[in-house]
C-alpha cells in the first residue's frame, strides 16, 4: 500500500484532508516507514474550492484511481451534497479492481452515493447516523464503533476517528512498528480498535481518583502483558470490585476489559513477529497468551493471517549488494 489516493473535491473538509495528508505525506523512511506516493485527484485541474476559505490544488486526475493501492475520502462539509458522476466512477471501478477504499466521517455519504455500501456495513459520525440511513435505507448504517470494514470498504466516525482509521490502514499494510513510528511524529495514540465507542452518553466521573485510578491500571496492565491478567487482578490493582471496575473501565474507554488486554496483546505479538526471532510459541508466551492454541485462534481472526504468514509478509527484504562496489572489492 505504497501508492495512496485522495479523490477531492469542492467542499470536502480541510481537517479531513489534513489527516491524510499527514499519515502519508511526510518522509518518514529514517524511523523504518515505508515511502508513500500520495497525489490529490480530482475530477477536473485548476484550484478546489475549501471551506474556510482554504484552496486545494489537484496534482492528479482520476485516471490515477486505477494505479492506488488505496483510495481515500475525505468527507464532504456538506454530507449530502452530489459527488460528481466521473468520481463516482472512478470510486466503483477502483473497488472492482479489488482496492481498498475508506471514506472519513461524512465520506461515507459518498461511498452510498456510488452504490457501493449496499447492503455493507458503515459508519459515520453519530450524529450523521440517522441521515445517512434515511437517505441510503439499503446501507446497514451503524453509529457505535469508531470504524468498520466491509468487502474492502472501510468507513469512519467523526473528526479523531478518521486519525485512527488512517493509523490502521498503515498498521494493516505496514505493521505494527510502522504505524507507532506514524502516530509518533503525529504526538497521538497509536492503536485503537474500531470497536471503541465514539460517543459515550455518561456523565463526568464523580471523582478524578476513579480516572486516575483506571489510567493507572492501564499503564501497568501494559507493563504485564506477559502475566496472566484477568479482570479480577486489575480491578484488585484499582481497589474495586470486578463488577464496578469493569463498569467504570467501559464508560472510561468505550471497550471491556477483556478487548482492551486482548487489543494490546495482540499488538505486542505484531512488534514481536516484527523484531524478534522468536518461535512462534514464544511470541504468544511473551504476549500474554495462555497457550500456543489461543494465540493462533485470536491473531488469526484478528490480523487475518496466521502469525507465521504475518512475520514472513513483514519482513523486509535486505537489499541487493551493490555490484559497482562488489567488483572494487574485489579488484
């Protein structure tokens, strides 16, 4: 996924473009991130018109869809304002071609557009839900996750959201190690799974403490993710009850105990299968797994490949000697 897309357009929103354009726009080949192609296409050249104010200049035209390794939409200002019939196209004819696309936020609008999300699921900005089922009944439109995958159609909530989409699309091409060196230079988060909540009706905790005491939970949990951690254990670790802990972990993160130590083992196991040499065995070992067995189930699912098939797509193959230097050598 070296070659990145982004189909723009009168309109579309300047914080969208903004996180793309940072995910795969800088050279960030020193800290081990692959170089990317990014190119802004559009339906016609000349300037785009931005909300804000803002200018965009197009460097490509649509014809550059057919040779992406994946396409990006930025969402619309206005959700529901038409996409033009050439980028719907264009859309239709990279998802046949088997290319990931993703739609930020309100982007989904466009995906629906193009007669792509029906009968997939997809998400949005939750308060956008309930317009964007109205108008594409056909589209199974759901507004709890903070992103979802569909056939190759990868759509996103609302403003952060989109960062963590992004991440993930790196993360899933690149590894593990690629996408924390990304969310590092970003000064953000490097992981969160798309079942995290994007908006969490509750009130302000009654007592910082309770944060602070589940922050702090957390940090350590990660510090032994090798250890046979259970709810029990950290909500002894917090001073509470299971039942409470695992309440009060739910309304502070969007996601249960349980997903959260299995979202970061998982990543542990990533930068393991990555960096190290270690059997397979070994890998699940230091990652927290009870066994072997386990491990390979939940990676599997989760990575759809298996640990070995994983570390042998992350390899990066070493360079071929340089001859010139080779014969010097050798004269």
């Amino acid at each position: 996924m070296h070659r990145v897309a982004i189909l723009v357009q009168p309109g579309i929103r300047s914080f969208d473009l903004a996180v793309i354009t940072e995910v795969w726009g800088p050279d960030r080949s020193r800290d081990g991130v692959p170089p990317f192609e990014l190119r802004r296409c559009a339906v016609e050249p000349g300037p785009i018109s931005l909300p804000g104010g803002l200018t965009l200049a197009p460097d490509r035209g649509l014809d550059w869809l057919a040779t992406a390794d994946l396409v990006v939409v930025p969402a619309l200002a206005e959700p529901a304002r038409p996409t033009p019939g050439p980028a719907l196209a264009a859309l239709r004819g990279a998802h046949a071609r088997g290319v990931p696309v993703a739609a930020l936020c309100a982007g989904a609008f466009v995906l629906a557009e193009a007669g792509l999300l029906e009968g997939r699921r997809a998400v949005t900005h939750w308060w956008l839900a309930p317009r964007l089922a109205a108008l594409y009944p056909g589209v199974l439109v759901e507004d709890a996750p903070l992103y979802v995958e569909d056939g190759g159609l990868w759509t996103s909530a609302g403003v952060a959201s989109g960062i963590d989409l992004c991440l993930h699309l790196v993360r899933e091409a690149h590894g593990a190690e690629a996408a924390a060196a990304v969310a590092r230079s970003m000064v953000t988060g490097p992981y969160r799974t798309g079942d995290h909540a994007q908006y969490l009706d509750r009130p302000t905790p009654a007592a910082d403490r309770t944060a602070e005491a589940l922050a702090a939970v957390r940090e350590r949990a990660l510090l032994r993710l090798h250890e046979p951690l259970d709810v029990g254990t950290l909500a002894g670790w917090a001073g509470m009850s299971p039942r409470s802990f695992a309440r009060h972990f739910v309304a502070a993160t969007g996601t249960t105990p349980h997903r959260w130590l299995l979202g970061h083992r998982l990543d542990a196991a990533r930068r393991l299968l990555e960096r190290t040499d270690h059997p397979v065995p070994e890998v699940a070992r230091r990652a927290g797994f009870a066994s072997e067995v386990t491990f390979r189930q939940h990676f599997t699912s989760h990575v759809g490949l298996s640990p070995r098939a994983y570390r042998a797509a992350a390899a990066v193959p070493q360079p071929p000697p340089n001859t010139r230097d080779s014969v010097r050598k050798g004269s």
